[in-house]
C-alpha cells in the first residue's frame, strides 16, 4: 500500500538537508495513533536472518524549497509517500494523518492538505527503474560498516541478501530468486547524515528482474538497506 502525504505550507522555514531522521520521526509520530504497533515496529521489526526489518520506505520530499549552504529552504508546499508491505502500517498512518490534519518536521507543526491513498502492486518480472530516494547497501564488517556502490561487485549481493531476508520477514518463506539488478547509468553518490550516522548511498536507474511477488516486496519496501530511514524508494520508467 502506498501512502502520498501533501503539506500546506505558506511560510519560510529551513530543514537540515540530512532531514531523513526529521521525516522519520514525523512518520513514526503518526504511527503512534496504535501504540502497540508503533512500538513494535520502532522497537523490534519483524525479524528475518540476523536482522530485523520494518517493511516499511519513504521518499524524500518534493515541493518549494531550495538548497542554500547546508540546508534546505522551504517556501511552499511539500509532499512526500509512504510505502509498506503492511496493510495494518498503512491504515494506521492513514487515519492518524485524517484524524491529526498536522504533522511535525523538527520544529515546524504544518497542516496536512491532502492524503492519497494506493493498492498499486508491481508484478512484472523486469522493470526498468529509478530511484525516488538513494540506494544504501551497507555490510558491517568487523565493527565498520562498508557502503557500496552500485558499480562494485558487491552491491548486487548486499541486495540479494536483504531481499531474501525482508521476503523471509514479511511472508515468512524464502524469497523466490534469482534477482538482479543491472545499472544502466553512472550513479549518483548521495552522503546523508542521519542520527549522527553518515550513510553512503546512490541515485541511478536499474534494470530489475525478479519473480513478480519479490519485484511487489522491493516495491513496497525499498532496494537495499536502511529502508525505514528513507532509502531505497523506486519507481518504474
């Protein structure tokens, strides 16, 4: 299910361009409409291999605004989505959003204008794709955690991994394979800090191949890692 959240604002107001932990939290503030749920997801995730998982993606914001030093300044209306392969996420984010009619980025209470709704599925075994948000495929290797590039080698293995345990945490059976992602274009490198934390990821276009419930899964949750912290949204072209 697919989650658009559009935000009426008729102000200035400047955001840190690593704003993902802002979104984040204004997401997980909507969640908590269903304590019980907000917790478990923040908490634990749903388990799978030796991680757990949220299910869940965003996108990064679109709108007026533009980039001035380190910030972003905004000067009208925003909008971003929300994806996840939880129904019960989604409903719940959906009504708290109804219900509130306000959400918090830092510091800035805006009106929340409009919400679109989508059960958009994506089932084609290939797809050319973009990203809405870049692509993290990290690996902690003896207490350092290694990004890489969609032109390493190791990239497409990173997601391969990470589609095998998310699949395994949703629908709680191995993911179908095989899966791959062939890069079509020179990637973007995208440096975020989030919760102090610098994440290394990319923007590009992918040609994807996958069994069609995997290719849904990917859809609704993201490539790579790092998903719930806004990375991994994409997009059919």
């Amino acid at each position: 299910m697919q989650v658009i959240i559009h935000i009426t604002n008729k102000r200035t107001f400047s955001l840190p361009l690593g704003y993902n932990y802002l979104l984040s939290s204004a997401i997980y503030s909507l969640l908590s409409l269903d304590s019980v749920l907000s917790s478990y997801i923040h908490d634990n995730g749903f388990a799978a291999g030796t991680g757990r998982h949220k299910l869940f993606t965003f996108s990064q914001l679109k709108g007026d605004y533009h980039i001035e030093g380190k910030e972003l300044v905004v000067t009208g209306d925003l909008s971003f989505e929300v994806r996840s392969v939880s129904d019960r996420l989604m409903n719940v984010l959906k009504d708290s959003a109804f219900q509130r009619g306000t959400i918090r980025l830092g510091n800035n209470v805006l009106e929340i204008r409009m919400i679109e709704v989508y059960d958009r599925h994506l089932l084609e075994p290939q797809v050319t794709v973009r990203t809405l948000s870049p692509i993290a495929a990290a690996v902690s290797l003896d207490d350092k955690t290694i990004y890489y590039s969609p032109e390493d080698e190791e990239f497409l293995g990173v997601l391969q991994n990470n589609l095998s345990n998310k699949f395994y945490a949703a629908y709680e059976q191995p993911a179908p394979m095989p899966f791959e992602a062939k890069l079509l274009n020179k990637p973007k490198k995208i440096v975020t800090r989030v919760k102090g934390i610098w994440v290394t990821a990319y923007h590009a276009r992918l040609l994807l191949t996958a069994h069609p419930q995997a290719m849904d899964l990917l859809y609704n949750t993201g490539l790579g890692t790092k998903n719930s912290q806004g990375f991994g949204m994409f997009e059919p072209i």
